[in-house]
C-alpha cells in the first residue's frame, strides 16, 4: 500500500511543483489524467478511477483551502497546514 506524501520539487531554491500522492494499492498506475481549467491542478486516476495522486503545478498559486476542496470533491482527508507548510518553504 503506498500511504499519503506530499513530494516538493524545488530549483533554484524556490519551491517549482509539487505532487500529492494519495493512498493507493501499491503498484497501481495512472490510466488517465484531468486538469482543472487554469491547469494548477491535475488529478492521476487509475483505470479503476481510484484517485492516485494531484499534481500542483504552481504551488504559490494554490491556496491549501483550494488543494482541500479537490481532495474533499474526490472523498479524500484534507490536508493540514503543517503539511502544506514545505510547499510555502521556499
């Protein structure tokens, strides 16, 4: 079972993206991929249509009460805000 991270990429010393991984059988793969409109948000599903994961394109863009309401749209937890807090790193 691969369990809940958020994984922050960052260059240059500012934070460029990050992904939410969301708890999933391990091994399981993305089937299809769904942006919302202005593209900051991109949802992995597995062919099962099982959430995988959410992309954040442009971490300083997305408020974490945005991040919450996908993840409360998809009937996952939210996310709390010490663990958003490494996205604001940088």
């Amino acid at each position: 079972m691969t369990e809940r991270s958020l994984q922050v990429t960052h260059r240059k010393g500012r934070t460029f993206a990050a992904y939410l991984h969301l708890s999933h059988p391990t091994g399981e793969k993305s089937a299809r991929t769904v942006a919302s409109p202005d593209g900051l948000l991109i949802v992995d599903y597995a062919a099962s249509g099982r959430p995988l994961g959410v992309e954040i394109t442009a971490p300083q863009a997305v408020p974490l009460e945005r991040l919450n309401q996908l993840l409360a749209e998809l009937g996952e937890p939210p996310l709390a805000e010490q663990d958003y807090r490494p996205v604001r790193a940088a």
